[in-house]
C-alpha cells in the first residue's frame, strides 16, 4: 500500500500507533516453542471468507485514525482549575 498519511500513524492506543499494531498481528509468525503458524492470510480465507480482510482492516484502521484525531481535535479545551 502507498500514500498512507503519516498523521495516521499519530493515533496511539497503549503506547503504539494503531497502525503499527494491525501490521505487528497481520504478519506470518511461527511460534519458536510449538511450531504452530500463526497466518493472517490463511484466517482472512478460512474464517472470515475473504482473502483481503487484512488489507481491508488496514485501510480501516487508517480512516479510523485520522476520524479520532480530528475529533479530539474539535475538542474544545478544558477549563480545569
């Protein structure tokens, strides 16, 4: 994918941008003690029955974060005391 906007990558949920943590789950991983695959690709198929819902939920996540950052935005400031 191309062109992503970097002010997406502003949005963070606990200590790490949105982002980052869909490519961190979407990603091929094998686990060193048991040797099970953990697949993205292959869950998008067999569960969801659609081979682009990784990319799809990344196209998502990017909207999602440029819409939460213009919200809290258009947040009026607090008059705390």
């Amino acid at each position: 994918m191309t062109e992503i906007p970097l002010r997406a990558y502003d949005y963070v949920v606990n200590g790490k941008p949105a982002l980052e943590w869909v490519i961190e789950r979407q990603c091929v991983k094998v686990d060193k003690a048991s040797g099970i695959v953990n697949d993205a690709n292959r869950y998008a198929v067999e569960t969801v029955g659609n081979p682009a819902y990784p990319l799809e939920l990344f196209q998502r996540v990017i909207t999602v974060s440029l819409r939460t950052l213009e919200i809290v935005e258009g947040l009026p400031e607090l008059d705390i005391d």
